[in-house]
C-alpha cells in the first residue's frame, strides 16, 4: 500500500479541519513543512501547529471560528484543490465522513 505524505481532514460542522505529515527528519525537511504551512496560512485561513510537529489545524476563515453556514460541498471542492495545489500529490484526502454530500465521493 503506497502512502501519502501528507493527510487531510476537512473540517466539519463542530471540528476544526487537519493536515497531518510525519515528523521532519532533519532541519531542511523541517523549513520544507513550515513553507508549506505558511502557503496555506497566506490563503487567509486560520492555522495553527501542532505542538508535536505532526501537522496543523485549520478553518476555513481567517478568524479561527467554524461557520457551518461555509461548510458546502462546493466548499469542501475548492479546499481540496487549493491544498493539492500547495501539497501536491502527495496528498491524501480523507473523505469518508462526506459520502453523504453531493459529489464528494
């Protein structure tokens, strides 16, 4: 089984959204994840780190507070995109708790 080097969880409606890696190797790796993480920040979302390393988490506005009201399909759609245009493909995008939303299977 190939794994991803990076995995997102989208945010849902009381659940901040999340984008794991495995911790950095070494220092280059490491200036490597924190570019990639500001990338999204300049997005204008709301991130903050996690203090083991691993990854951040992140909404949707740059306020840090879920709207629900934001959490569209169309949404979910153009955040997958945007982080595989920062992340790649290396990207894993974890959608099983969206198989009820139109086109997000």
């Amino acid at each position: 089984m190939d794994k991803k080097r990076f995995t997102l969880i989208l945010p849902m409606e009381n659940v901040c959204g999340n984008l794991f890696w495995r911790l950095p190797k070494n220092a280059e790796e490491a200036q490597e994840l924190h570019a990639l993480f500001e990338a999204i920040c300049y997005t204008g979302m709301w991130c903050s780190t996690f203090q083991e390393g691993d990854g951040f988490c992140f909404t949707p506005t740059g306020n840090g507070k879920l709207d629900p009201a934001l959490l569209t399909p169309e949404y979910y759609r153009s955040a997958i995109k945007q982080f595989k245009e920062i992340f790649g493909e290396d990207l894993a995008v974890e959608t099983y708790q969206f198989k009820s939303c139109n086109g997000m299977e």
